[in-house]
C-alpha cells in the first residue's frame, strides 16, 4: 500500500478519534415549550417535573453526553409559542423539541420544526390535523390523538344505557377533537352541544340552566387546567351532581382533584394512562414521583416522562451522532422504550400511539385522597381514524 494513502488513513482515523471525546462533552440540548405561567402553570409544572424525572432515571445523559433543557412559557398563545420555537431552533439550536399541551399552539410550531428538520417529540396535545394531512416526519406524539379517550367514553356510554347526552367542551381544536370523539362511537342522541369561549369563560351558569332543562342521561365534558375547578363548582351548586351522571375529559386528573374533591367523586373519565397501571416501568414512575414532588402525578407527567425515553432512545440508536436522523426516525418508530404503558404501546404510521384506553372512576383512597381508579378496559390497542389521511410512507 502507497505510503501517502497509509497516512491518510491514519489522520482520518486520528480525526475521527479526536472528534468522538469533544462530541460526547457537548451537551444534547432539548426545548421545552409550555405553559409556565397564568392560571394553568399548574400543568406545566406537571410536565416539567414527569420530564425532568425521566431525566434523572436516565443519569441526566444521553448515550454518555450531557443533557441541557431550556424551558420556554408559550403563555397558552399560538403566535408567542411558534416564536419560542423559532427563538430554541434558530438562536439556542436545539437538536429535540419537546412540551406542547395545547392543539392551538402544537399546530404552528410544529410547521417551525418540520421546516427547520428538528424533531419534537410532543407531550400532550395530539389535534387530528397533525395526526392526519399534516402529519410530519419530524413528529412523535408520545401521549395520545385527542380523540382516544373521547371515543373510549362514546362506548361506555352506550354499554351504560344512555340514549341522551349533553356535551360541553371549550371552543378550540382540542375541544372540537374530544367532543367529535364522543361523537364517533356514541349511537344515541346529542340533544345538547355547547362550545364555550376559550380560555376567559369561567361562568357556566347559562348552560348548566340549559342541562337543568334539557334533563339529558348523561353529561359529557372538557374542561382542562383551572377551568375543571369551575366547571365541577358550577355542576354541583346548579343542583346536577347526583342527578344526572357526569362523563368528563382531562377535567377531572391529578392536578385538579385536589382542589374539586368530592365534587367530582363518582364521576366517569377515560384515559390511556391511570395511575393504578402494574407495569413496573408505571410502578416506579408513580413512587419516585410521589417521593420527588410529594404529590400524586396527573396524566400531564408520565407523558413527558414517556417523551423523556422517546428522545433517549433515539440519541442511544445513533450513539449519539445526531447527524443520522434517518436513524434515529427508525428508532423511535419502532417504540423500543421504557414507557410508562406497557408493551402493548406502540406507534402508527402518523406516529400517533396505537394503544388502550382505560375507563376510569373518581375515588377516595384508604388514605382520604381523591384518586383516579380503573375499572375496566374501555377500548383495547385503538387507532386513531386520522391516520389514513396521513400520507408519509415508513
């Protein structure tokens, strides 16, 4: 072999050597976009705290290399949540986008990452738009479509005998999502549908008039973050708890039953994630997080702590080379992580989960907390109908 081609092998190899110590100091910087003020900090606090457990379980590296979060407060406004994401991709350059817990500001920002081919790993909002015709290569969503556990709900309504419902939700995507949910497997009447001013109306007291009048089987709402606290308020002084059963959707979780309490104690919801889950990856989630935060954790926290191990899993593929997306797009798609549902989970070809949803009941725990417990499986290994319209090829 010629001696120069000798010597350049060994400087490329030198080279190669020299970069893999200086790569794995640098540190993986992820975005975190969510609401982190106003009356809702409440669930990005939730968030915050399920990721940054993931994060702690993980040594707080990925694939050896440090891992640096930069949170950013979306103020629940589409335009400040797309310049957030402007602002982490353009001036912080970040290699993961992560957070996202509104549809309305999930949407924008997410055309931000897709054109700037960063990947964001969504934790909470799942609008049928990105599920369907704006599906993207850049995207994941770790936690559920929005419709799942509205469509789970639907069915246990008609298992339920109820022929006439009622359903309130807030006039934005995710409520126009979760209510078309209920909507889809539901074989009775809808003899009410009110789609309130989001997110200044807090006063109900109209419509809780209306279902007083309309006398329905059963009522069905949406009503996420502070809103649960009035909606709950409201439904009991208008004389309607006990009366006429009471469905909800993320309105009654973990961040809000500490405030509602027996006000919501009975009341039905569904959910792809519930705290009572016996997989081992659930079991330890719950108990440290309890240990770490010395509260009970809402759905909001093992979601992020999922999106946590999502990304994880694409930084371990490629060993940290974050250059290789094709494989680290491989990688997750496959699902292979430790995920606070199971193994049953996993993703379709819109990268929206395929898995079950659970009916769930309001309870009092043996010790006097108000809790979320299982009661059977509502929908099992369900995919959302969007997927079809998603046109990107695996």
């Amino acid at each position: 072999m010629p001696t120069n081609v000798i010597r350049v092998g060994l400087a490329a190899l030198a080279l190669a050597w020299m970069g893999m110590p200086a790569r794995a100091q640098q540190p993986i910087k992820i975005g975190f976009v969510n609401v982190m003020s106003g009356p809702n900090t409440a669930i990005g606090n939730d968030l915050r705290d399920g990721f940054e457990l993931g994060l702690d379980h993980l040594g707080r590296k990925m694939a050896g290399r440090p891992v640096e979060v930069i949170y950013a407060d979306d103020r629940m406004s589409p335009e400040i949540g797309k310049q957030v994401t402007e602002k982490l991709i353009q001036e912080s350059k970040v290699d993961f986008l992560s957070g996202y817990n509104w549809s309305n500001v999930l949407i924008p920002a997410l055309k931000t990452a897709h054109d700037s081919q960063v990947f964001l790993i969504g934790a909470n909002a799942g609008p049928s738009q990105i599920a369907g015709e704006l599906c993207s290569p850049w995207f994941f969503g770790v936690a559920r479509q929005n419709d799942q556990p509205p469509v789970a709900l639907g069915e246990m309504l008609n298992k339920r005998g109820v022929r006439k419902l009622y359903i309130m939700a807030p006039n934005y995507a995710a409520g126009k999502d979760m209510a078309a949910g209920v909507k889809r497997l539901f074989k009775g009447e809808i003899v009410g549908e009110e789609y309130t001013r989001w997110p200044d109306q807090l006063d109900f007291a109209v419509e809780m008039a209306r279902i007083r009048a309309t006398a329905p089987d059963a009522v069905w709402a949406f009503y996420p973050g502070a809103a649960a606290v009035q909606f709950f308020l409201q439904y009991s002084q208008a004389g309607l708890k006990g009366k006429i059963p009471l469905y909800t959707s993320f309105t009654a979780e973990g961040l809000s039953l500490p405030l509602i309490k027996e006000l919501a104690e009975g009341s039905f919801s569904a959910q792809n994630w519930v705290v009572d889950m016996p997989n081992p990856v659930n079991q330890r989630f719950v108990a440290e997080f309890r240990k770490k935060y010395n509260r009970i954790p809402s759905f909001y926290a093992p979601q992020a702590y999922d999106a946590a191990m999502l990304i994880n899993a694409a930084v371990e593929a490629v060993k940290g080379d974050l250059t290789k997306k094709d494989a680290m797009r491989a990688a997750m798609r496959q699902a292979k992580f430790p995920n606070t549902r199971g193994e049953t989970f996993r993703f379709g070809k819109n990268h929206f989960p395929i898995q079950d949803v659970f009916l769930e009941q309001v309870v009092k725990d043996a010790e006097g907390n108000f809790t979320l417990k299982t009661v059977e499986l509502a929908l099992k290994a369900y995919q959302d109908i969007y997927s079809e319209k998603c046109t990107m090829s695996w």
